[in-house]
C-alpha cells in the first residue's frame, strides 16, 4: 500500500495522506493523545488512530507539514513512529508483535518470581495463615524483593505516565503508577520509621502484584490482538511466490514482482495463478474460494478473466497479465481490509471521548476517596484511606474500554473478507446494522444482465429448430443484445448457422436479411404490419411472454408468420431466496428498474419483491433513494452500473456487486465479490453479529468499573483484586472479540 496518496489539492498544497506505525500507546487515553498532539501540527486536516492494529492515518497539507514533522510529534508524546514499509509490512509487524510479546512475556516472568513470595504475606493478610518462614515477614526481603518489580518491570507505566502528564492529560499507566507508588511508599516509609510510630503493616504485596497482573493482562492482550489481524496475513499468505512467464521464445520461471503487464504466464494443475489476467489457450476449473467464500470451482476459458493467488485446479492454460503489483485484486482486497481495520466506528468515536475525560475523574474520585476515609469513614487511618484510594486507581484502568470496539471491527472487516464481502469502513460496517430498507436494482443485480433465449414457437408448418436456425443465422449481421441473445441459444442446441445476405437493421423494429436463399424478417409486431404479415394467430402468446416480462420477437420466412421468440434478462439463481432472506431480517424491499411498469412488475412478482420502482431514469435513481431517506428510513442501495453509482453514495449503505463496473466498486461502501445478493444478506449478517460483539465488549469494558469503583471506595475491595479484576476485563474483552473469527453466513 502506497505510503502517501494524494487525495485532493488543498487550498494552499497538496493534501497527501500519510500512514504511520505508533509503538507504545496502551489505552483509548492513548489514542485521544496521539490524535490531539498530530491535529496540533500544522497543515494537519484529519488524523485517525487504531489502537488495535496501531496505526495513524493523518491527512495533511505537503506545503505546511511533512511526514517528520508527524514522527517528531508522535515522538515528543512519548511514543515510537514508523514508517510502513509496503512490501515488507506483515513479515515486520508480525516480527515486531512477536517481540513485543516477548518483552511483555519476560517482564512478567521477573515480576512474578519476585512477587510470588510477597503474594504468600497475603495469605496473613487474609487471615488464612500465619504460618510462613519468617524471612517473608520482614519488611527489608519485602523491600528488596518489591523495588525491582516497581521501578525494573513498572518502568513502562512510570515512563508513559510522564509523557502524558506533560502533554497536560491522563491515562490508564498514569493510574497504575499512581496506586503502586501509593503502595509502595508508603510502605517504604513504614519500613524506615514505622517502628517509631508504632505502624507495622506494609503492603510491597499490593504494589508488586498489582503490577505483575497488568503485566499479565498486556501480555495476553499482546496475544490476542496479534489474532485479530489474522485475515491480512491469511491474505498476503495466499500470493504466489514466482510466475513461469513466455518472453520470446523462452520459458522462464520469474518473481512474481517482475511479471509485468502483457506477459504470457503458463499455469499447471494445481499452481496458483500469480497474477490478475485473461486466458488465450486452454480451459479449467479455478478454485476462487479466497475470493468469494465460495468452494466449488468455477469453469474458465478462453476470454475469461482469472485473478492473482486462486487456485487452478485441472487443465493447463496461459493468460496474457493484465494487472500486477498493486493493481492486482487481492492487493487491492488487502489494501481495502487494512482501511477498514485503521477506520473508526461512530461507536468507538463516543468510547474514546468516554476514555479521555474518564482518567482525571477517576483520580479526582480517588482523591475524595482518600479523605472520605481519613476523614470520615476510618478517622486519622492513613493506611485504610490509602489502600481504598489505591484500589480505586487500579479498577478504574480504562485500558479494555479502548480495546472493545477496534478488536471487534477488526475481526468482523477480516472475516467479511474471507467471505467475498470488502467492508471499506468501520462506520459502514456499524450502519449496515442499522438498515430498515433495501433499493435493489434490476439489471445485473437482480437478473444476470444478460438477455437469454427463454421461449420459442413455431407456426404454419415451420418447425422450432428451422425457425431458430434461420432467424439465428440472420441475427449474426446483428449487434443487438437481443439477437446476439438468439445466436447463443441457437449454438447452445449446436446448430449449425448460415450467413446471412441483403441484412438490413431497421432502428426501431428489427432487422431485414437472406438466408440460404429465403427473406426473412425479425422483430416487433409493427416490422409485421408494415409487410403485410398478419399476427392474429400468434397475438395471445406474444401477450403472454410480455406479462411476463419478455421481449416477444416475431420471425417470418418468406411473407408468412414462422414463429415467436422469447427473450428475457433472466432472474440470478439466488435472487428470490435472497430477497426472502432480507424480508426475514426486517428489511423492506424495493425495486429500481428503468423498464417499463409492466415488465418491472412481472421480474418483481417472480423473485417476491412488492416494492417497485419503474421507468426510472439513471440520473433520477439517487432522488428515489434520497426520497427513502426523507421519510425517516436507514437506506441501502445495492447496484452493479455506472448509472448506481450516484445511488451508491446517496445511500446510507451502498452495496457494490463484485461483476459490476470499477466506478460502482468505488463507489460503494460494501464491495460485495460474488456476484449475487446473498452477499447483502451475509454482510448485514456480519454487521449485526459484530455490533452485538461491540455492545457486549463496551458491557465487560464498564461493568468492572462501574461496579469496581464503588466497591472499591467503601473498602470492600483490596488493590490487588482490583488489578486482578482490570486485568481480566481486557483480556475478556479481547477474547469475547475473538469469538466473530467463528462466524458463519447463516441461511434465513
């Protein structure tokens, strides 16, 4: 993925996006930070921050900022900026989760061999035992044992914690080095003159343990983020390493980065194709499960296009490359999944605000803590009032409110991925959710787009196969869809066509042509009334396939009537058990067709529809959508042409079928691969499954707090329960995000 794009020209340069990896941020308080400290550079229009996938996408102007102005600040913060790097950027992020988790792995490890021992003075505490070696009562072994846990593995907390009180905010190191250094200073102190003042109780347990569970907890954190990402790296797994390419009259095996645009690539059983391309020898079957979910091979030959990193399963061929590098559509699948894993969610936007204003109340409701107890609740005892103010500071930890929602976002836009559906945003992938209507168009979404021979009559003696012949041999002067419609039925029973003579296309009605020596004439009833061809007879049929949406062709064959053709834009296979399944979900929906009511009707009835909307033109498409919105509804539109595209954008939702046009693809909001509306069904599917997941996250991420900080306040909860507690929430939350990686598309 290109580093800088350039997206728009600005008012005094150029606006360039810029993609940066931001090491070190370990909450949603974090997050808040970097995105204000790089909206404080100058020329910088947009920033956003994944805590998850730990990556800052800021759109900025090149004439006021450059990329080490970005790096400088994020820096200044406190944090580690990066560039990606495009080829390398999974082997190099995988490397680096890897060290992080064994950084993570090896603080903990320290920490917990040390506290171990402090761990077991709890069990006097508790009052569960008072038989333990003396040596761990004496205040001196706790100190020894508790300082380098404190200042050795709690480093990262004091270190954080100052970077961000000096950009004038809080979060969740800034509580964790706040309760441990209460803890542990205090019991320094006890340790020094405690025995002048008459005090005994020290608690190095609470600050060592508390520590070494939030070690805990970021080290399965670390973990289970690296897992999220998984649909990436499955991805990019799937490229093929090298191509065995033609050049001259030479054979060769090649990188895949030197194959270029125009090469002859040679591809066996059961190699991947390297590249996106077109076949001009051969024919197979090619398994696009990566592609679109789907696990039948489908057939592919000559002028068909076949795409980088699927699989050819039987016959050998060669295709002439027409995309590579990163124009290539897994490249493009991967640059889209990364987008959407970056973006932000309207309901992750309201839990990072919660995030940011959440630490300094916490601390001002610690405060109030402490001298509630001092003061009130146990007079004059210091060591109470700071226990329960240490304990408040560590339940409150904010880290797994920063955590709930881009876990979920990133698991659910990989595992559409995995399933042909290319959700470009988070907040597309929350709004799909949210749909209450459905505006489906007709032609190539709901029919294959492509008319076919449907229904054939013969009159006057003529027999079906002599009519086909005979007005397929015609039709081949003809560029029509109809005719070429004709043609294809006509090959399809392989019968064996003549050339037409004398053709002569009349705008309007049909054509005029010679074949093996008889006139014949193909059209509508008028091109019959103005020979002299009376229809009578035949009248009723031709009613007929029109009711039911049909295009009637009349042949005649030398001045007498021969035969009706029928042809139809036939119904996609999995339309009408598509829409059922959108009407199961709660959606209405409705029909856009530019065809006439009649027809419209007719293609409605038979896939269920009972919203529809006829004789629409492409530019008024959008206003029909938009009049949808006006009456209060959440709308999707789901298109494949370039007259949708408007429609696309207008939509709160707009669906993009995978076999349509680019300018649709872009368009859209949700690319959908396979090129039925199953997809529709799947993807909001997805999306409900997801928000749920979100909704059940935000629930753990607060129920701990919520209920923890009153608890801890009264006295009822200890520090170090508290940190065992915070530490589970995250890790709860993390593997609660998890659990989407086992979604499936379900039939309705």
């Amino acid at each position: 993925m290109d580093q800088l794009v350039n997206k728009a020209a600005g008012a005094n340069g150029q606006l360039q996006q810029a993609t940066l990896k931001i090491s070190g941020m370990s909450c949603a308080a974090c997050v808040s930070r970097v995105e204000r400290g790089l909206r404080a550079v100058p020329g910088v229009e947009e920033c956003v921050v994944n805590l998850t996938t730990e990556k800052a996408v800021i759109t900025y102007d090149s004439s006021a900022a450059q990329v080490a102005d970005l790096k400088q600040a994020v820096e200044q913060m406190g944090y580690q900026a990066s560039d990606m790097a495009s080829q390398e950027e999974v082997d190099s992020e995988k490397a680096e989760r890897e060290r992080e988790i064994r950084r993570q792995r090896n603080l903990f490890i320290f920490s917990a061999v040390l506290s171990i021992p402090l761990l077991l003075t709890m069990l006097v505490h508790l009052r569960i035992t008072d038989r333990l070696p003396s040596i761990l009562h004496n205040h001196w072994f706790q100190l020894i044992l508790a300082t380098p846990v404190q200042f050795i593995a709690g480093w990262q907390f004091y270190r954080d914690s100052y970077y961000t009180l000096r950009s004038g905010s809080a979060n969740m190191s800034v509580l964790v080095a706040l309760g441990t250094s209460a803890a542990y200073f205090y019991s320094v102190a006890v340790t020094l003159w405690g025995h002048d003042l008459g005090i005994t109780e020290v608690y190095f347990e609470s600050s060592a343990v508390i520590i070494t569970l939030v070690l805990l907890g970021k080290l399965l954190e670390a973990r289970a983020k690296g897992r999220t990402s998984e649909a990436i790296k499955k991805l990019m797994g799937l490229q093929a390493k090298t191509a065995r390419v033609i050049r001259g009259d030479q054979e060769m095996d090649i990188p895949i980065e030197d194959v270029v645009v125009g090469d002859l690539v040679i591809v066996r059983p059961g190699e991947r194709i390297p590249v996106d391309g077109v076949i001009v020898e051969g024919y197979s079957s090619v398994d696009e499960s990566m592609l679109t979910g789907e696990s039948v091979p489908v057939d592919r030959g000559i002028g068909d296009e076949v795409i980088g990193s699927t699989i050819n399963k039987h016959g050998t061929f060669k295709f002439t490359a027409t995309r590579v590098g990163k124009d290539t559509a897994l490249a493009q699948i991967v640059r889209i999944v990364e987008e959407a894993q970056g973006s932000k969610a309207p309901i992750q936007r309201m839990a990072d605000i919660i995030s940011s204003k959440f630490v300094p109340v916490v601390v001002g409701v610690a405060a109030l803590t402490f001298l509630g107890w001092y003061f009130i609740g146990a007079p004059g005892n210091f060591t109470r009032a700071l226990i329960n103010m240490t304990a408040v500071l560590v339940i409150a930890c904010p880290c797994a409110l920063g955590l709930a929602t881009p876990t979920s976002i990133m698991v659910g836009t990989g595992k559409g991925a995995e399933n042909g559906i290319l959700i470009k945003g988070g907040e597309h992938l929350e709004n799909a959710h949210k749909l209450q209507a459905i505006v489906l168009d007709k032609t190539g979404t709901i029919t294959k787009g492509e008319p076919e021979l449907t229904d054939l009559a013969a009159f006057n003696g003529f027999t079906e196969e002599e009519v086909l012949r005979l007005t397929a041999s015609a039709e081949r002067g003809s560029e029509h869809p109809l005719g070429e419609a004709i043609i294809a039925g006509a090959r399809k029973q392989g019968l064996d066509l003549g050339e037409p003579k004398d053709f002569a296309a009349i705008p309007g009605h049909g054509i005029r042509a010679v074949v093996d020596g008889r006139r014949l004439l193909v059209g509508n009833r008028k091109l019959m009334l103005d020979n002299g061809i009376s229809i009578e007879e035949i009248e009723a049929e031709v009613s007929s396939l029109e009711a039911e949406g049909k295009t009637a062709m009349l042949a005649a064959v030398d001045g007498t009537l021969a035969g009706v053709i029928g042809v139809a834009d036939t119904v996609k296979p999995d339309s009408q058990s598509a829409i059922a399944a959108m009407k199961k979900l709660g959606l209405s929906v409705y029909m856009i067709t530019g065809d006439n009511a009649r027809t419209a009707s007719a293609i409605a009835k038979q896939v269920g529809i009972d919203h529809v909307l006829a004789e629409v033109l492409p530019e008024d498409k959008a206003r029909e959508v938009q009049r949808l919105k006006d009456e209060g509804l959440n709308v999707g539109m789901v298109g494949d042409g370039i007259n949708d595209a408007p429609a696309l954008v207008t939509a709160d939702v707009g669906f993009a079928i995978g076999t349509g046009t680019d300018v649709a693809m872009e368009s859209a909001d949700i690319a959908l691969i396979k090129g039925d509306l199953k997809g529709v069904v799947a993807a909001i599917q997805l999306s409900r499954a997801t928000m749920q997941n979100v909704k059940q996250n935000l629930f753990w991420a607060l129920i701990y707090n919520t209920i923890g900080i009153p608890v801890a306040a009264l006295g009822f909860l200890s520090p170090v329960l508290a940190g065992g507690a915070m530490a589970f929430s995250s890790v709860s939350v993390v593997s609660n995000a998890l659990r989407l990686r086992r979604w499936k598309h379900k039939e309705v």
